[in-house]
C-alpha cells in the first residue's frame, strides 16, 4: 500500500488546499474535487459538501439522541441517499453503509495501527478497498488493490472539521465521501 508519490497535488476549491499526493491514475482521469464541512453549531454530526465549484451537493444530518451514531446522507432534495450506522458490538470502530436498507459497504477500522489510521472496506458486489492515512497529517488515501481511487485531506486551524475529498472517475462520489465521513467520526471524533 506504500506508494511513492507521482503527482502532488494542489488544487483550491473555497480556499481549501488539498495537498495530498495521488498516484499517476489521477493524471490522466478526470478527478471529482468536493469539500466536506462539519457543521459548526449543531448537536449531532452534520456536514455540508460542495462540488468542487462551490455549489452545494449533498447533505449529511446526525441523528442527535442514539445509542449508536447513525447519519442520513441526503441530496439537496432531502431525498436520503445512503445511511451509516455504527456497529456498537464489534472488535474495533465499524460502521455499515446502507442504500435502501441494503447494506453496500463495511467500513472498519484496523486495530493495532499506532502512528497510522488503517481501514478494510468491504463492498457487497465490488472488490473491497482500503484506507491508509498518515496520523500527523491527516491525509488518508483510498486504494482497490494497488490502485488509489480517492484522497482525503484534512484542514489544519479550522474550528470544525473541514475536508477536501478528490475521488477519481468511475467511482460512487456519495459512497467514498460517506467512507470519509466515518474516517472523521473514528480518527476525529468530537466531544459535543
């Protein structure tokens, strides 16, 4: 999963440098650029994300008093187009992603990892993916296989969580930036 940088990358979508380092995939196909922000004053965990214009594409609402996190990805509609709900019995931080009741991913995260975040995807239908992300740095990148898919970047100073999110072409944008939202719930979580 180590892999050498190819191709930084520096891209400015509402004042957010996203600087994390893609492999030579993302060179050639296009990239899907969104900035995902934690909503400042809210008493659940709730995100706003925009395209990479700006616009925005999609809201995340947390449901407020549960035993266990559950979160409705909505489009501008409110029309809910995957949930995440966290495992409360399991060995380690798991969440399970959910299109229509159906569970499309299993996003878990790695024991053991001292200086490093590492997660297993397990997609229904689809190969698996992984997530590797630097502790210190709060990059993390998304592979299938030895191919990176995705990059995520955390923002330093902010007072809420804000990210940048490229997802490369072909890939579902609502299931990687879900996945990114599970990275921020376990590595960063928040004390409200």
């Amino acid at each position: 999963m180590n892999q050498k940088c190819a191709f930084p990358l520096l891209a400015r979508i509402d004042a957010f440098p996203v600087t994390h380092c893609l492999t030579k995939i993302f060179s050639v196909r296009n990239v899907m650029r969104y900035i995902m922000r934690q909503k400042m004053l809210s008493l659940g965990d709730n995100f706003q994300i925009k395209n990479e214009n700006g616009d925005d594409a999609f809201i995340v609402n947390g449901k407020v008093f549960s035993l266990a996190k559950q979160l409705s990805f909505q489009d501008l509609a409110g029309n809910t187009l995957v949930s995440i709900k966290q495992q409360l019995v399991s060995w380690g931080a798991t969440y399970t992603i959910s299109k229509d009741d159906n569970p499309v991913a299993v996003v878990k995260k790695e024991l053991f990892n001292v200086f490093s975040y590492r997660f297993s995807i397990d997609l229904s239908g689809s190969p698996s993916l992984a997530t590797t992300g630097d502790f210190l740095n709060h990059e993390y990148a998304i592979f299938r296989g030895e191919q990176q898919v995705a990059a995520i970047s955390k923002q330093w100073f902010t007072l809420t969580d804000t990210y940048g999110v490229d997802i490369g072409e072909g890939e579902d944008d609502v299931l990687v930036l879900a996945i990114a939202i599970v990275i921020d719930m376990v590595c960063h979580p928040d004390h409200k």
